[in-house]
C-alpha cells in the first residue's frame, strides 16, 4: 500500500489549500478559490505522466470503469470480456452498464490471454475490459491485435497499473481509455478516487459529462449549461483531488523504491529452483506493486502461504493467496454466479451469455492454485528488508526440504 505509507506535509498543504477557501467542488466559483483547482490540476498532471491528452477525475476506480464503459458507447445487451481474477468492480461496471460480462482466462501474465479471449469471443461481443493486474501488463500487442480484428471496443482497467508500462507507453493508453482507481489500497491515493485517460476528445468529452448529469462544462453558469448526454453523478471533491496532486508528484519515487525493493525480494525467491515467476511481458515496465510467483502444486503453495505466516512474513507485508481471496477471485463470488441482486438487472431479462453456476476455466484455476504475491512497500529499510526476505527464505526452506524429504 504504497500510497499511504507516504502521507505527509505535501497532501497536507494541498488540504489545506482547499480548506482555506473552502470552495470543496470542482467547478466554478472562480473568484473564491484563490486559484486552486485541485481535480483540475489532478488530471493535468496524471495525463502528463501517462503522456495522454485527456484525463478526467471521479469518485473510484469502479466509477471509471462505468464512466468508460459508458463513453465508449458499451451498455445494455452487449456482451463483455472479463478477466476471472480482478477487483470485483470490473464485473460490477459491466453488469450495472447492463452489460453482459463473459469470464475468459487468464494466462501466466495474470492477464486476460490472447487464446482466452479469442475463445470467448460470439457476434455479440462488443468489448474487453482487460485488467492489468498486480501492477504490471498484459500481452497487449497480441490482444490489440485481436481487438482490431474483431472489431472490439478495449478497455483497460488500469486501477492497478499506474506507473505500469509496455516499450515505455504508459497502461491504459493502449485501449480507448484507462481507468485509475485512487482507493485507500493502491500506488497512489485520494482516500477514494478514479479517473479516465484517452486520447479521443469525443470520448474526454462524454466521460465529464456522464459524470455529472450531463453538463457540457461551458460558461460560468451552472444552471445554464446545456445537458447533451444523460449522466449521473460521479464527480470528485475537490479534497480528494488535493490529496491526489500531493500524491502522484510523489510517483517517480515510489515507482523507483518498489522496483528496488521488488529485485531483492526476487533475489531471494530465486534461490528455489521450485519457484516459477509472473511472466512479464515488459520487465522494464512492471510498477513492481507485487512479487508474484508460482509454487509446483496446490499442496506446497497452501503449505507455503502457513509456513510464511508462521514465519511472521505478514507483520512486515501483505501475503496473498489470491486463490482464496472473497473479491479477487470468481471461486468465491457466490453472489455474482447466482446473480443475487436487491433490485432486478438487466442481464436477468436479457439472460446471461455464460452459464456463470458451472464455469470451466481450468487455466486460470491451475494458475491461481499456485499463485502467491508479496506486497512490495516503499518505506521498508534496510533491516526490515532483511528481516523480511531472512524469513521468506526460512520459510520456503522448510516447504521444500519437507517436499524432498
Ligand atoms: C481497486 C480496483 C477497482 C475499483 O476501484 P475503487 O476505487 O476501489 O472503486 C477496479 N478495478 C480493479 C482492477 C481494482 O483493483
């Protein structure tokens, strides 16, 4: 959780910035807020780093997704591709569009695969939402390709990708539009915070105004503005922006302490010849959020992920086992597989394109059986890092010598 590890005077000073003139919303009021735009200045500056035109601020990383899903024209009936092992928000978006998501699997990038994609793919398909997970990219050239094919809409949710990227472009400029999450878990944080990022104006354009009512943003009367699109409300304040400003201009930073810090924990995993690592389609461009590597079986990686925490890894980082994760992983979502909503969805009118109660994803399953990651922090010293892989180390030996024994 890189972000909060970081929260001092900068995210204080650009609060108080906002508290001194107390003008908390994003637009208008420009003779009250002493020049401070925080969403503003937010969206420049994370379009810069991305190299992007556009940029467009929201509430979370789950309302980016609905705001890009909603610009790129993709909403009731049309069927979606999604990846089995994401946040859940990623299949929330599609389902709440009235969208109709379709699993396919994953490969060893942790990604949605070419293969899997192409397997899912039926005339009604309108678009992908590839995640990048854990930090680091998918295969993107060959999915691309398959998109451009198909003539698919690509969306990537790169809520988990900041700072992610392939031949030094940045995640989420590769689709139509990315989407960023600024929730309290991720590289960088706004409390709670999304954004978009593309480079068509068209679509910058329906992004702000879907999420807020529809208002075309012209002039300086809010009453006034003219209303093109049907919207919601998912606009961000202009605290959480401030927090985000503080924040992103500590980027460079962080990327450089957890790719740091990531080496030597691969360092020390490398030492078992058992252990098999995420393939990177672009190591130079991995943000380095998560070590994540493969254990021979089932067996060893539960008796592993027991070993590390009896080791006392987790009071120095985050052991995943993502494989029993309740919100990471489709095995546990009950809910999602019986469709368990309060009010009725469309995809209950529309009927689901998947039998979501019986799906067969062998790869993924034999993937994620296997799967453990290790949070990478930022503000580990020297010692602490040594404690830590010392008992990585101490732990895995035990696992596997008792395997050879
Ligand atoms: C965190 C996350 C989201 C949702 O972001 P929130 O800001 O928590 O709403 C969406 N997709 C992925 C892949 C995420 O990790």
């Amino acid at each position: 959780m890189p972000g909060i590890e970081l929260f001092g005077a900068e995210e204080r000073k650009e609060v108080n910035d906002v508290l001194e003139t107390g003008i908390l919303f994003r637009y208008n009021h420009d003779n009250l807020r002493n020049g401070h735009w925080k969403a503003l200045t937010f969206e420049k500056e994370l379009a810069a780093f991305n190299g992007v035109k556009y940029a467009h601020s929201c509430t979370s990383g789950s309302t980016a997704v609905a705001i890009a899903m909603a610009a790129c024209g993709v909403g009731a009936g049309d069927e979606v591709i999604v990846p089995p092992f994401t946040y859940i928000a990623t299949v929330e978006g599609a389902l709440l569009a009235g969208a109709l998501p379709i699993f396919a699997e994953i490969d060893e990038t942790l990604c949605l695969s070419p293969e899997g994609i192409r397997k899912a793919i039926t005339p009604k398909t309108k678009a992908v939402v590839l995640v990048h997970m854990c930090g680091s990219m998918a295969k993107i050239e060959e999915i691309m390709q398959i998109c451009q094919e198909h003539n698919l809409v690509l969306i990537e949710d790169t809520a988990q990708a900041l700072g992610a990227s392939y031949k030094g472009k940045a995640a989420g400029t590769f689709g139509k539009m990315g989407c960023f999450s600024f929730d309290f878990f991720k590289i960088i944080t706004c409390g709670e915070g999304g954004a978009v990022i593309t480079n068509d104006e068209k679509l910058y354009n329906f992004s702000h105004q879907f999420s807020d009512h529809g208002h075309d943003h012209i002039g300086d009367n809010r009453g006034a503005e003219g209303h093109p699109i049907i919207g919601f409300n998912y606009r961000i304040g202009e605290m959480n922006a401030a927090v985000g400003v503080a924040q992103l201009r500590k980027i460079d930073y962080i990327l450089s302490q957890q790719r740091k810090h990531k080496a030597l924990l691969k360092q020390t995993l490398s030492k078992f010849p058992e252990i098999t690592f995420r393939h990177l389609p672009d190591e130079n461009g991995d943000a380095a959020t998560f070590m994540d590597f493969f254990l021979p079986s089932e067996e060893l990686t539960r008796q592993a992920v027991a070993a590390l925490q009896a080791e006392g890894v987790p009071s120095l980082t985050g052991v995943q086992y993502w494989y029993d994760n309740n919100f990471h992983y489709i095995k546990n979502w009950e809910h999602i597989r019986n469709l368990q909503s309060v009010a009725k969805l469309p995809i209950e009118i529309l009927g689901a394109p998947q039998d979501y109660k019986n799906l067969q994803l062998p790869v993924t399953e034999g993937l994620m059986k296997r799967l453990i990651s290790f949070v990478v922090k930022v503000a580990w010293t020297d010692e602490q890092l040594q404690m830590l892989t010392t008992k990585i180390e101490a732990a895995l030996q035990k696992v596997f010598t008792k395997a050879t024994a």
